[in-house]
C-alpha cells in the first residue's frame, strides 16, 4: 500500500483487449510506464449502474485497491470500494456516491479483526465505534486526521495564499492568467519533503506559486492515519485571474 495518502486522481489510458490500463507513481501522478509504481486496470464491461470498475496493483501484481467509479470522470468513486493490506487481507470497505462516503464503512486490522465501523450520509459521519484489536470497544477517533497548518486546520493553507502570494506585475503587464496546479507532501514529522508543480500556464506563476510554498513549509504539521503519523499529500489550484485591471483569485 502507499505510504503516502493523497487527494487527487489522474488519467492516463491505454487500450488493452477490452480493458484500459494506466500507470501512476507513488503519489499517485500519471507517468509512463517505466517510471510507473503501480498500474491500474480499468475494466470496460463492468458497469454498475453507470460506473466502472477499477483495480490498483503494484509491481508484483499485489492488489492495493479495487472499486467503481463514474463511467463519465474516472476521479468520481461511484460505488462499493475496497482497500487492502500487504497480505491481502481489507483495510476498509465502504460504499461511495458522487464521491463521498454513502452508508456503512468497516475498517479492519491486519489480522482480520474489525478496528471500526462508521456509517456517513454523503460524507457527513452519523455514527461511528472503534474496537481494540482483541474486539473491545474503545474511544472513537477519525480514521484520517488532517495536517494541521499554522496549528489550524489545511482549510487555513488557503486564507495564506491569498494573503500573501502577488500577482506578479510582469504577468499583469503582459496579460497571463490561469490557473497553477501544486502539490506538498508533508511528512509523518510534520515537515514538507516535497513539493512542485504539477501543471501551469507560464513560469512566471509557477515562480510565485513555489515561492510561497517556501514560505509555507515551517508551519505544517503531522497528520494521523488510525492514530499513527502518516504522510500526507495535498493537491491545490492557485487561480490567476485579471478582470477589469483587477486581480481575482
């Protein structure tokens, strides 16, 4: 399974004998075959009520997850859904609709044993119980607790950008707009290990996006996956717009 956790999704299609294959690194970014981590399988005539099914295996063929998503936007899970440890056993099973959790999630440990059961009404949490490996009831907590960021929540990330990035003047001079995709990965230390661009309408944003990750980088803390520290990372648009010789984001 990946030791990073991330929140985006990419296409990347292959044709091959009535199923499509496309390969993805680490975190989870299209990339060609040969720097590929894992590959995933989509398979065409597996309709479930207008989603398709889509299987992660990584170099060995081990199966990291499989579940449906939206025959029309592949980054949309529509569906029952899967993940799974090392040993082949489930992490979780849930149900997604429009991407968001619909219905019962089951969590289990490594040996099989059920860690937690939650029940969500389109990704808002109605209830939930956590079990000790032995099945015990215990404290509930979230499975996945966010980076903190300026000892807030990641949502405060954004109110940062728009305080302090600047529109570059050579950008407003000759007109360039659009919008910078980025990433950070922020490690199980709280510090950021890497991050970059993944697309972006001229370097001169590029510049001014990875001038304020920069700046960002010593205000960034762990997140926890089950309780434990995990690597997290986050995809963000930095939107450039020029409206009536006014900047918008």
């Amino acid at each position: 399974m990946s030791s990073v956790l991330i929140f985006c999704i990419s296409i990347f299609l292959i044709n091959a004998f009535g199923q499509q294959v496309r390969y993805v690194d680490g975190f989870k970014r299209t990339v060609d075959e040969e720097k590929a981590t894992y590959h995933q399988v989509i398979y065409t005539d597996s309709l479930l009520s207008n989603s398709v099914l889509i299987k992660m295996f990584d170099k060995s063929g081990l199966l990291i997850d499989a579940g449906y998503y939206d025959k029309s936007d592949l980054s949309i899970k529509n569906g029952p859904f899967s993940q799974y440890y090392e040993n082949g056993k489930i992490d979780y099973i849930c149900t997604y609709t429009d991407n968001k959790r619909h219905g019962e999630f089951t969590g289990y440990y490594p040996s099989g044993q059920i860690r937690r059961r939650e029940i969500y009404h389109y990704d808002s949490l109605i209830s939930g119980r956590c079990y000790g490996i032995s099945g015990n009831d215990t404290t509930y907590y979230p499975r996945i607790k966010q980076a903190t960021f300026n000892n807030g929540k990641v949502k405060d990330f954004n109110s940062f950008l728009k305080k302090k990035i600047i529109y570059p003047v050579e950008a407003i001079q000759r007109n360039i707009q659009g919008t910078v995709y980025a990433y950070i990965v922020v490690s199980k230390d709280g510090k950021v290990t890497e991050s970059g661009i993944h697309k972006s309408p001229h370097p001169l944003l590029t510049a001014e996006v990875e001038r304020i990750i920069r700046k960002s980088r010593k205000y960034w803390g762990a997140g926890l996956l089950e309780g434990e520290p995990v690597n997290l990372m986050y995809n963000f648009p930095v939107k450039f717009t020029l409206q009536n010789g006014k900047i918008s984001w």
